[in-house]
C-alpha cells in the first residue's frame, strides 16, 4: 500500500475518534439535548433536592418537558428553589404536583411533575406550591438500621 494512502486512512480513523469522543462528552455533559424551542419559568421549593442538579431533566408521565434553569438556597425559608424551564407547548394546572425522583435505583435525579385537575394554568414565572423533596438513600438505610437496633433486646 502506497505511504500517503495509508496515512490518509489513519487520518481519516483519528478523526472518527475525535467526532466520537466529543459526542460522548456532550452526552455525558448533558448538552446534546439542548432544545432552542421557546420556554417559560416556573419555580419549586423543596426541603432536600438530593443529587438534582441544572440541566437535569423536569418529566411528566416519562415525557421531557423542560429542564431545571438554576438551583439557589433560600435564606429565609431555608429551602432549595429550583427553577425550570419548561417548553411552552406543555401547559400545567395550578394544582400540578412536583416531585424529585430517581431513575432506577442509582441513576440520575429529576423532577416528575404529576399534573392536578384545576382549570386554570401555571404562567411564566409562577411557583408550584405543592412539592415532595428527594428520598435520600443513605437517610433511609440509617433509618433502617436504627430501627432494628432497637428493637432488639439488651443483653443480659
């Protein structure tokens, strides 16, 4: 095989490379799924919002509907105010429930929203007043854990 032919292939091989390594890196970064549609802002308070972070996705029934915009502590409340950005063809009742799930059992945090039956709508800019923070793995198993230590018996 001629020398430039074979140096054109391994070119052509690295370059593939580099095209992979970067889709894989935007997947991973979250970035891949940016959406250029036009969006409206709402806002959560929860008590704990565990591993949720920005970009993370908003759902609702297994649907991405938007993503979260930014994630601030409130002073006064001492509560995490989370702020979504949610795609304007979804539209939710003022009574719509937001909650911080995980998919599976270690996989990434998001927030569900379970939508309510009142006629009127969420607007930009409104807050949803009805929220469940996070289950935290780690709360649960020490929960656990001191619950079965007593209730055993003490030694004699």
């Amino acid at each position: 095989m001629n020398r430039t032919i074979l140096d054109l292939w391994v070119g052509f091989f690295v370059a593939i490379g580099i095209v992979a390594l970067l889709f894989l890196a935007l997947k991973v970064g979250n970035l891949s799924s940016s959406n250029f549609a036009e969006t409206y802002v709402l806002q959560a308070k929860f008590d704990n919002i565990g591993g949720l972070k920005v970009r993370g996705p908003v759902k609702s029934a297994g649907v991405v509907v938007g993503r979260v915009a930014n994630i601030h502590f409130d002073p006064a409340t001492y509560e995490a105010v989370v702020t979504m950005n949610l795609d304007t063809r979804y539209r939710f009742p003022k009574d719509t429930f937001a909650s911080i799930l995980t998919s599976g059992l270690l996989g990434e945090q998001y927030i569900g929203l379970d939508v309510g039956g009142d006629e009127k709508m969420l607007k930009a800019g409104d807050s949803i007043a009805k929220t469940q923070s996070a289950v935290v793995l780690e709360k649960l198993i020490s929960q656990f854990l001191f619950n079965k230590a007593s209730e055993t018996p003490a030694n004699k």
